[in-house]
C-alpha cells in the first residue's frame, strides 16, 4: 500500500497515482486507487462518477461505509479499481477531529476490504491534514512526487517530519519508498540541477526513471483516460511504464 503525498499542490501527485496504477494493471496486477483528495482529480482521471450522490470515501471514514460499497471497476481497465472522492470529502478534514481513531478510519476500512489486490495506490490531498494523516497510517510506504522546479525541496522537511512523527507513534512500519522526479525538461539546466540535488540528498530512493514534461500526460485525464490508454507512444506513457516497472522490481527484491 502505497501513499503518493506531497503537501504541495501541482506537483504531480495525481498524474503518477493514475498512470502508476494504470501501469501497474496493464501488467497483470489488481490495483486500487484511493482517491483522497476533494478535488476529485484521481476519480476523473480513471472516468469513476464522482458528482452528485454517489458514494464516496467521505462516507467510508466518516459513516463507516464499507468499502467495498463505494469502490468501482474502472472502465475497459480490467484490473484497475477506483474508490472516488466527491467534494464532500473537504468536510472529512474537520468532521474527523471529532471522531474515535481518527487517523486509523482508512486503515480500518482498507485491512476489512477484503478484495485480492496486489497493490493500493492513495492520493493524497495537497495538504498535511488528518486526510494525509489517515493514507500515511494506512500505508506500508510513501511515494513522493517532486517536480523539477524553482523550490521543488521547498516544504519537504515538513513532509518528511510527518512521516517520522507518524512513525514514531502511529505506523512504526512506515518508510519513505520512493521519490520520483515529475515534470523534468531536459532543456533547462534548472531541471537536471534538481534532478541532482534530489538524488544527491535521497540516494536510492529516487526512481532511475524521470517523468518528463509531456502535454499528453495533462491530456489524457480529460478523457477519463491514464496516458498509457490515451497515447501509448508518448514519452508520458513510456516513462510511467518504466516506473511502474521499477515499482515492481523493487517491491519483489524488497
Ligand atoms: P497534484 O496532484 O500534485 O496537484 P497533478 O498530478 O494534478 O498534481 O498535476 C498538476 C498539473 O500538471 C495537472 O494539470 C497535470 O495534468 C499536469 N502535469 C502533471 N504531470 C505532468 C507532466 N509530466 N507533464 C506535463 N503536465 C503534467
Ligand atoms: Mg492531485
């Protein structure tokens, strides 16, 4: 169980939850997407009804709807499962303070799906509120999406406090898996200048693979579709397979 988070917004946490996930799926492995962001961004990318009344995680941590009553197939992706997120999910942040377990609602509801998936993919909303606080309870790992920019590191301490705060006392088996570059523009020196900052700071952690800059990946979600559907071809496409390859490997060496 994976945790795409990073409180910034903009920085490519939904576009890689979707296509990883896509990716994922397109070679063999069942894999849901948690949708935890009110924006709903995740849920439109995988072309799951998200508006009016249907049943959300909203309700899955606030009324303790099972989860398996909100999660749907996605459509001509065998394999690929969405639990969407509608705009009530903005009233989950407070209405959970006032909740018994508030920080362990979506672990609680995850461990009693007892769906066979091989890997579950949460995005996360861009902030570090108790919606971030339930996916890093629930997850064995966080994925981090950094994007090749002007203070691409801004704000990350913060993040990275989180995950050991939660550590320490609520999810000792969390860690902090894996860090992919996003949005990379082999033209500017800036990109390959963060590019090395990032891997000289994290190591291994850092995808080999880098997401590069690529308008079919911000396409693609406006046809309900991950980019490997949309444009297969596409350096997008390509490079999220590579990811989601390197994904896989990791998680059979670990
Ligand atoms: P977040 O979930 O962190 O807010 P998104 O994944 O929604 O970020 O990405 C923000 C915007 O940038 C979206 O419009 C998305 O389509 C676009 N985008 C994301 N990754 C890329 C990329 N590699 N190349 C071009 N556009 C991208
Ligand atoms: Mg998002």
């Amino acid at each position: 169980m994976i945790a795409v988070a990073n409180q910034k917004g903009g920085v490519g946490k939904t576009t890689t939850s979707v296509n990883i996930a896509a990716a994922l799926s397109m070679n063999g492995q069942r894999v849901l997407v948690v949708d935890l962001d009110p924006q709903g961004n995740a849920s439109t990318a995988l072309a799951t009804e998200h508006r009016g009344d249907v049943p959300d995680v909203y309700q899955v941590l606030v009324d303790d709807l099972p989860m398996a009553d909100i999660v749907k197939q996605v459509p001509d992706m065998p394999g690929l499962y969405c639990a969407p997120a509608t705009i009530d999910l903005a009233g989950a942040e407070i209405e959970l303070v006032s909740l018994v377990a508030r920080e362990a609602r979506l672990r609680r509801a995850l461990t009693a799906y007892e769906a066979e998936l091989d890997y579950i993919i949460i995005d996360c909303p861009p902030s570090l509120g108790l919606l971030t606080v339930n996916a890093l309870v629930a997850a064995e790992e966080v994925m981090i999406p950094i994007q090749c920019e002007y203070y691409a590191l801004e704000g990350l301490g913060q993040l990275l406090r989180n995950v050991d705060l939660i550590k320490a006392h609520l999810n000792p088996t969390l860690r902090l898996s894996t860090i992919v570059l996003t949005m990379y523009d082999g033209r500017t020196r800036l990109a390959s200048q963060v590019a090395e900052e990032v891997r000289a700071h994290f190591g291994d952690t850092v995808l080999n693979t880098v997401i590069p800059r690529s308008v079919r990946l911000s396409e693609a979600p406006s046809y309900g579709q991950s980019v490997m559907t949309y444009d297969p071809g596409s350096s997008g496409a390509m490079a999220y397979m590579d990811a989601a390859r390197e994904i896989a490997h990791r998680a059979a060496t670990v």
